[in-house]
C-alpha cells in the first residue's frame, strides 16, 4: 500500500458558490494540499486550467458563461485544452442518474454529489491517483474508459483495440482508421 | 487496429493509454495507506468544524439570496432568466445546506427545484407553493433548526414535498391529457 502526498498535487476548484469553494479548499488543505486555486465560472475554470496545470480539477456542474459539464468537453477537446487528460472529479448538487450520465459522457473522471464529506472527497481523489482509468479514443468521445470492468471474453463492436498500457501522451498521435 | 462496421458512433474504440498523467508516480509514498487516509479524513473533519463557525452567517446570506432570487423572479414575470436564477439560488443552497448544518433547507430546495425542473409547463408554476417553499426555507434558519430533530421543521419538509409531489402528478397528468 501506499499514501497520497498531497503536498504534491495541484488542484483547481472551479463552483460559481464561494461558501463551497472555501468549503472544498478548507478539505484540501487538511489533506495536505498546498496549490489549491479557485475559479467561479467555467471560463475561468478553463482559463485556471491552462494557467496553473493542475493535476486534479474539482468542478460544479452550474456555473455561469459555461457550466462544468461543457468545462469537461472544452477540456477533453485536445485542440482546445493542453490537458486532456486532467483528471476531472464533478461535484454537484445533481443527484439525478441523467446529469451523472452527462458528466460520464463528457469525459469526467469522477462524480461526486453534494453534500460534500471529508471521506468521499478523500476516496475519489484517493481513486483518482491510485486507481487511474486507461483512456480511449472513439468518434465521438475521447475520455477515461467509461466501463469499469473489463469483461475478457466480451467481443461485441465496442470491444477495446490497440495494447493496453499503450502510453500514447497524445491523443492527437492517435490515429483512427476510417 | 479492428475496424467495425455495425455501429457507425460506438465502432473503433480505441485505448490509447494508462492515463497520460501519472499521478501514481508523482504522490505516491511508501506507508500505511489507510492509516493515512483515516489521519487526512480526521484532520479534513477538525478543519470542517473550526470552519463551521461561519455556517450560521452563510446560510442567512443564502436563504436571503433565495428570497432575492424569488422576489425578482416575481418581479420580472416568472420569466425564463428569471426562473433560472431561482432555480440556481435553490440548487446552490441544496447543495451546501447539509454541510452547513441544515439538512431540513436542503430537503426544502430539493423540492422547490423538482418543482422549478418538472412541470411540464412553466406558465402554470405554483406562486403560492414557490412562496411556501422559500418561507419554510427562511423559517428554518431564523429558527435555528439544525439537524433533523426539530419537530415542526420536519412536517414542514414533508407536507411540502408531499404537496409537490401531488402537484407534479396531477400537471403531468394534465399534460399527457392535452
């Protein structure tokens, strides 16, 4: 086993609410954050993201100008964002199976609703670094892979191609055929 | 690489890599993973409670903010943006009413937003009911009921979610009748 230097990771929270801004960075210090940067709106959530290359970002799903849930696409767009890959845990208010579909399919890493505790946050971060998600790449879609088990007898159409463990940076280096 | 051809939007998903980011590498140190986690989680939960001096304030300023939200929302004819402002002021405080102390304002904004979110036609959203729910919710926090315990809290949580509940049904009714 091992433990999280938090005194390591960066994070970015971007929630339009400044009581839970302060209530998320109040949590992430206690664990032992020292880079922790704030962001009100999903512009400047992007903004932060490029500014300060986090390692973590916490986003809300409302927020002005554009909500967490287009933060997620812009972020996970390669030609938009310089890091598709950021680990993305959406915290919300939204409890409902729809908005967690739509954080899925956005490329979210993790959901988390609110009410926020200290262990919930502890465990997805927790899950985040120690339990990475491989990433692929499909038409539509360029995310975490959003299927938690891997089933290796499943040889249906959307069957997972190419090696795993394929460390390919770049998604733009990824190519798919026609 | 395998190319699909029966599903023109799930065909061709391809791994592309473990993470991009490697957290692992970056923070993870050797020692008792759960000891530390169980230590980080304790520490977040201390700092949560010095934090929670200012609880009290916060959740005036976002029942007022409700209420604000309520009064232009009136104001400006239940209109669209109008409408949103109060459904965000209401899903801000569902989302951090718990953490705050006041599970009971948290039930109450669920309902009020399920209300705002569900009827199939706005022009015939409740006035009185929009009122009732944002009185309850400043009745709650003027009466300093925190927790679950308090009585008359608890039947006003419930008589509104019941109400709503009748009423949705019934507009959803009259919508799939027209």
């Amino acid at each position: 086993m091992a433990k999280i230097a938090f005194d390591e990771l960066r994070f970015v929270v971007a929630d339009d609410n400044a009581h839970m801004r302060r209530i998320v960075r109040t949590l992430l210090r206690a664990f032992g954050s020292r880079e922790i940067y704030e962001a009100e709106d999903g512009a400047s959530g992007l903004e932060a993201v490029e500014a300060y290359s986090p390692d973590i970002l916490i986003t809300d799903i409302t927020m002005p100008i554009f909500d967490g849930i287009e933060l997620t696409r812009m972020i996970r767009n390669p030609e938009g964002c310089r890091h598709p890959f950021l680990p993305i845990i959406v915290l919300s208010a939204y409890s409902e199976k729809k908005h967690v579909i739509a954080a899925r399919d956005a490329g979210a890493t993790e959901f988390l609703c609110k009410p926020v505790s200290a262990t919930a946050l502890y465990r997805r971060i927790q899950n985040v670094v120690s339990n990475p998600r491989d990433f692929v790449r499909t038409k539509s879609y360029f995310g975490p892979d959003r299927r938690r088990y891997v089933n290796p007898n499943y040889s249906g159409v959307e069957r997972r191609t190419g090696a795993p463990g394929d460390n390919i940076v770049d998604p733009n280096q990824v190519e798919l055929e026609a | 690489m395998q190319q699909h051809s029966s599903n023109a939007n799930t065909a061709m998903t391809r791994q592309v890599n473990k993470t991009g980011i490697n957290l692992r590498d970056k923070c993870l140190r050797p020692g008792d993973d759960n000891e530390a986690a169980q230590q980080a989680i304790t520490r977040a939960e201390q700092a949560l409670e010095h934090l929670s001096v200012n609880f009290d304030d916060w959740i005036v300023t976002e029942s007022r903010q409700l209420a604000k939200s309520r009064d232009d929302a009136k104001a400006a004819g239940f209109s669209e943006n109008a409408l949103r402002d109060l459904f965000q002021a209401a899903h801000n405080l569902k989302g951090q009413a718990t953490t705050l102390g006041y599970p009971l304002a948290d039930e109450i904004c669920a309902s009020l937003c399920r209300l705002i979110d569900k009827i199939p036609d706005k022009s015939r959203l409740p006035l009185l009911l929009i009122d009732q729910h944002v009185d309850a919710v400043r009745a709650v926090v003027a009466e300093g009921a925190k927790g679950t315990d308090n009585p008359k809290a608890s039947v006003l949580a419930k008589r509104l979610h019941d109400v709503t509940g009748d009423f949705l049904a019934q507009e959803a009714a009259r919508a799939g009748a027209a």
